[in-house]
C-alpha cells in the first residue's frame, strides 16, 4: 500500500512528488515510467546517424519525460502553456509560476531571463498593424544539456527518500480506478492516492483507460502543423531580443488559428517517435552548442465537434499519412517548393546554402499529407510573418513534417485536477489541460497540494 502513485515521470508526475515530500517527508510514493533512468536515457542516433526506433523512445519517454530532452524553456507568463488559469484563477496561477519557476533556477536553471520589454512593445505594436497577436512573454532558457542535468538532480533528491520506489521500464497495463490499483505485467499496487500524468506521448492510453474507467472526457483540439527551420540571421533581429516570439494569427480564409510555437535559435530538429512506430518532428536548443538556423512550429488548431470525438486519432492519422509516403522517416519539403505545389528532391535541397540539421529527413510533397484547410492555413500566416520578420517567408526556409501536438484526450477535472472519482488526479500534457514544461510542472504542484490535505 502506498499513499500515493504516480504514473507518468515527466515534469508533472516529478513536481507533485517533490511537493508532497517537501511538506509531508514521510509519505510512501511510488512512481513509474515505460522508459529508461534519466542516467542512462540516451538516443542511439547520435552514434548512428538514423533513427533505430527504440521502443520505447528514448526522446520522449523515461524520468524527466519529454521535458528532459526538450529546449528548456520556462515561459514566465500566464498566456502561455495551458489552460490551467480556467481551474485555479489568474492569481493563483501568477503566484505558481514564481513559485515553480524558482524550484527550476534552485536545482541548477540559469538565472538570466530573456526579455527586452521595451523592444517588445515596439515588436507587438508592429504585429496588430498586421493583424497578427503577440504573446509578451519572458524566457528562461535552460537549454536541452541543462533540462537533463535538472531532471537527474530532482532523481537523485526523489531517490534518496527512503520511503519512495521509482520504477522505470514499467509498462503499466491497467489502472482499477475505484480499487486504486496499478497493474504492472508484474505485479498490482495499491495506491490511496493515484496521479495520471503521462504527457502527450501517453494521451491515447489515459484516453482508453478513462473511457474503460468512466472517467469522463471532453472533446479537445488536436494541433497540427510543421516544423520550420531557416537561417538564424533571419530571426536574430527578433531572437536577440526575446529568444522566441509567440505569435497568433487568425486565418481568414479558413477560420483556424495558427500559432507559433517553441522557437529554437541556433537550434536542432529532432525526430519523436510515439508508439507503434509513429514519427513526428521536434526540435530543441542547447544552452552552448549552437547552429546557424533557427527552428521553429507552425501549429494549426484544429477543433471538433459532435459527433466526431477523436481527435487524437485525427493526428496519428495525419502523421501516419505522411510517414506512409517517407518509409517511416520525417518528411522534410522547401517551403518555395510547396508554394509552386513541387515535390521536393535531394538535389533541390542542395541549393540552400546550409545543411538541415535532421539530417536523414526524407524530401517529399507535405501537401500528400496535410488536409488543404491546414496547408492554405500555414501558407497564409507565412505571408502574414514575413510583413513582421522579413525573409521567415523565403526560398531558404524548409518545412518539416508532421508536428502534431497530442494533449487532445482533455480528462475532466475539478479545480485541483481530481476527475469525477474521487482521490484520482489527471494532470500535465497528456490530460490536455497543459502544454510545456512550466504548467506541466505546476499542475502536478496543484495535485499535491490537494492531496496532502488528506495525508
């Protein structure tokens, strides 16, 4: 019997325990991960060159999450990351930033935070000008090489409890929500407290478990789009200000907003795979080791509505689409060939003057596998960005495909994230109600606090 069970080892399920035993040291807490140790998690293809499709994946799966291997970004404000205001109320979601954000710089983050306020309100007067929103956010940049040496200090302070058993490589079968039982192929644990925080790429299990469980869903947005990467002299004017400008555009000819979203100056695209073998795009930033090109999402929102209720489906379907055309790898296309509906091939790659940093990404045609509302929502806020950051629209940007966000299976929860049975939380990315690494963080700080009301 434990007081509590974590499943899922990302920055959610890592928060709430850290926040239990900081007030209540004594608890019993088990957590579990289908993937590695953070000590040992390591992508093979750094050595190989090509994806060998570790199952599970190294990148996303495994303590520290996909946060352990991410850009580190802790976005200091309120408008960004979720949706975690809706339950808990502006102030208190002001006050946990601070608060989460402080836990970060404590166990090693940079203490610099990236912002020129006053280039900012220049930039977001220039971006309502031209009908585009600009989210005023300040950064802190712990960069991929920090995220790790982060998320191993908060393992070995997790560790040292003597009352805490971290199991990694646990594959977890099934959770009896009314018995509060965690199956393993192993073994059942009985928890008075249980925590599903099992980021994006375990949205489509809590999904099935919710519904084999009564736990109620609501019917959620899917994200879908591409990941861009160009020269970094073109963003610079911006980035050397602000590290990354969010920015909102309203497509007028389909209705959808596009949004951009986890900007990497001087960083590196990524390939992220999920289960059963499906390919996505990422991409990431080290603190020191830098590229010349900056990469960023283009993310196209796109919501549902009775009587069709998955949309997590709706994205696996999309990337699989386009890992059909590939051979399983990421497609990666020319913007300037798109735009004349052209297939990109090796030798037209060969005409930017910069090698891509996923190397092994397969040239293809992307518009094979975005839906046209999508691809003529992307190519309308192209236009709309180069009026604010010239050349961001050109014939040395490449796009690569497909970036799908999978926080669509959104559980229903009350204001301390307990779903409608009682003493089981859903919090973090694969519950839908966060989507980064500060909310992710506080929401399992928000689990806690309610949970040890009743330790």
């Amino acid at each position: 019997m434990y007081d509590v069970g974590i499943v899922g080892c990302g920055p959610a399920g890592i928060f709430a325990a850290l926040e239990i035993l900081k007030n209540k040291p004594l608890t019993k807490v088990i957590m579990f991960d289908k993937g590695n140790n953070i000590k040992i998690r390591k992508c093979p293809k750094s050595i190989t060159n090509k994806c060998v499709f570790c199952k599970p994946c190294n990148i996303s799966c495994g303590f520290g999450g996909a946060g352990a291997f991410s850009d580190g970004k802790i976005t200091l404000s309120k408008d960004v990351g979720g949706y975690l205001e809706e339950y808990i109320g502006e102030k208190a979601l002001n006050e946990y930033i601070k608060y989460v954000d402080d836990i970060y710089v404590s166990f090693g983050g940079d203490k610099e935070v990236e912002f020129d306020k006053k280039f900012a309100e220049e930039f977001y007067k220039k971006c309502k000008k031209n009908n585009l929103d600009f989210i005023k956010c300040p950064i802190r940049h712990l960069g991929t090489e920090k995220c790790v040496e982060i998320m191993t200090k908060m393992y070995e302070k997790l560790i040292n409890y003597k009352n805490v058993r971290i199991l990694t490589n646990a594959e977890i079968l099934d959770v009896e929500m009314e018995e509060k039982t965690i199956i393993t192929s192993e073994k059942k644990y009985k928890c008075k407290n249980i925590i599903l925080a099992v980021g994006r790429s375990g949205s489509s299990w809590l999904q099935t478990i919710c519904k084999n469980q009564n736990i109620e869903l609501l019917n959620n947005k899917v994200d879908i789009g591409v990941r861009v990467e160009l020269p970094r002299k073109i963003t610079d004017p911006i980035t050397n200000h602000l590290y990354e400008f969010k920015i909102y555009n309203y497509s007028k000819t389909t209705q959808n907003v596009v949004r951009t979203f986890c900007m990497s100056p001087g960083g590196y695209v990524t390939q992220e795979n999920y289960d059963n073998n499906l390919v996505c795009v990422n991409g990431h930033s080290f603190k020191e080791n830098k590229s010349e090109l900056t990469n960023f999402a283009l993310l196209v929102s796109a919501h549902f509505t009775e009587p069709f209720k998955e949309p997590t489906k709706y994205g696996e379907h999309i990337s699989r689409l386009a890992n059909m055309l590939t051979d399983g790898k990421v497609m990666v296309q020319r913007l300037y060939d798109l735009k004349l509906a052209k297939r990109s091939t090796r030798e037209k790659l060969k005409e930017l003057t910069y090698e891509p940093t996923l190397k092994d990404a397969e040239p293809g045609d992307l518009s094979f596998a975005l839906p046209g509302r999508i691809l003529n929502a992307i190519l309308e806020t192209f236009d709309a960005l180069e009026k604010i950051c010239p050349g961001i629209s050109g014939k040395e940007t490449i796009l690569y495909g497909v970036e799908v966000k999978f926080y669509s299976a959104k559980v229903k929860v009350d204001n301390n994230l307990q779903t409608n049975i009682k003493n089981i939380y859903a919090i973090g990315d694969g519950a839908g109600i966060t989507r980064g690494l500060l909310q992710a963080s506080i929401s399992g700080v928000v689990a806690a606090k309610n949970i040890l009301k009743t330790l």
